[in-house]
C-alpha cells in the first residue's frame, strides 16, 4: 500500500498567521447601532438637529468602513484593489455637500 502525501500549509516563522476578527466586528457594530439609536430617541436631551445629523452620519460612515473592510474582505485584498470604493465615497461626500448646502439655503 502506497502512502500518499499530503500538503498542508501551517505559518512559517516569518508567517505571520491571519485572524479575522467577524465576531468582535460584529460587536462593534451592534454597539454603534445601539448608539445611532440611542440618539434619536425623543426622550434624550435635546440635540440640535444638524449636529444629530453630523454623528450619524458619522457613526454609519464607520459601520459601513467596518463591513467593507472585513465582511467583504477588503482588508485582505492588495491595497489597489482597496481605493476602487473610494471613488464611489468621494461621489457620496459631493453629493450630500451639495444637498445638505440646497437644504441650509432655501
């Protein structure tokens, strides 16, 4: 009986071995949406409007970096691959400046 060989790939010394983390970014992002809940609830202190507007859009900006980055996996991807979806950013970042100046300024 002829034994057959087998290849597996365990971390060399200069490897490094990759963890990812979907578990505490899950975490994470359950916590800022209690959070982007939280601060619409009426019965907070009241906020100014626009400055309610500024943290959320804030805090969905860091959800949707951390569900791109790694539940889309693109924080192991090259770093080329990784600038594609900033050009559809700068696309939203010009289009809310030119709503939210049209709605500051009727």
């Amino acid at each position: 009986m002829a034994e057959t060989a087998v290849a597996v790939h365990a971390p060399g010394a200069g490897e490094i071995a990759r963890k990812r983390p979907y578990i505490p970014v899950f975490v994470i992002l359950a916590v800022v949406t209690g959070i982007e809940l939280a601060i619409t609830q009426p019965g907070l202190p009241e906020i100014e409007h626009s400055l309610r507007i500024i943290v959320l859009v804030i805090l969905s900006t860091i959800k949707a970096s951390l569900v791109i980055a790694y539940y889309m996996h693109l924080r192991y991807e090259p770093r080329w691959l990784a600038l594609i979806p900033l050009a559809g950013l700068a696309l939203v970042a010009v289009l809310v400046t030119a709503l939210t100046a049209t709605v500051a300024h009727p």
